[in-house]
C-alpha cells in the first residue's frame, strides 16, 4: 500500500496541468498532450526528490 501511496504522490507532484478534482495554481489549464497515458515505476518515483522531510519526530 505504501508503493501505491508513494506512486499516486509523485505522479501527481510531476504532473505539471490541472484535469478533473488536480487543479494547480501554477498550471490552471488542460494539456491535451498530457492526456495520454503515462507510466511511472516506483524506482522513478523513489528517486524523485520529497518535497516534505522524511521523519516527522
């Protein structure tokens, strides 16, 4: 479930449109070109740099 969380997370950090309830303040319009389908793998997403800390304590 976390692999899952981690993928949703990314994919929506990169995706750099608004479509359906993902609206971003610094990309408001729809791309058409984004509409096709994509494919992350966790290795990817596991690379890409967090936006948040990792430990919380």
């Amino acid at each position: 479930m976390a692999a899952a969380a981690t993928l949703i997370t990314v994919a929506a950090l990169r995706r750099e449109e608004s479509r359906g309830g993902h609206f971003r303040r610094d990309f408001p319009e729809t791309d058409p070109k984004q509409a096709l389908r994509r494919q992350l793998t966790l290795a990817e997403a596991r690379a890409w740099p967090s936006p948040c800390p990792r430990s919380v304590a």
